[in-house]
C-alpha cells in the first residue's frame, strides 16, 4: 500500500527519512530555503495547485516529479 497520496501534508510527507531524502537529493539545500516552512501546513496537491515551489525558484515540472516519487513510496 503507498504511504502518500498527493492529499498527505507536507508536515506529514517531511516526517518520513526517504521523502526527506528525495527532496535533498532533488533540490540540495530547499529544505533550509527560509520560506520552506510555509509549504508545511498544506498538502502536496495544494503545493501543486497554487505552485508554491515557485516561491523557493523550482519549477512544477520538477515538484510533480519529486511529487511522483514520494506517492509511489510504499508503506513501511
């Protein structure tokens, strides 16, 4: 069963070490970005939609990606 869906949090999503480390490994240093906080309390479906990533310079080519490999984690 996938762990995510583009509905989950991104509260949630940074819970998990491997999201965590695909969002490293995709964008080196977006994770210390100052205004990456303020993606926390929406979920990635709301990222996607408003393009939030442009705030932080990533285009959402990129974010659906990212995105795409966070929701094909599978549940611990």
């Amino acid at each position: 069963m996938k762990k995510f869906t583009l509905t989950s949090s991104m509260k949630d999503v940074m819970k998990d070490p491997r999201a965590v480390e695909i969002i490293n490994r995709s964008l080196p240093m977006v994770t210390s970005h100052p205004r990456f906080s303020e993606v926390l309390d929406y979920t990635m479906e709301d990222v996607l939609n408003d393009d939030m990533g442009s705030i932080i310079g990533i285009s959402k080519t990129n974010v659906k990606k990212i995105f795409k490999t966070i929701t094909d984690l599978e549940e611990n």
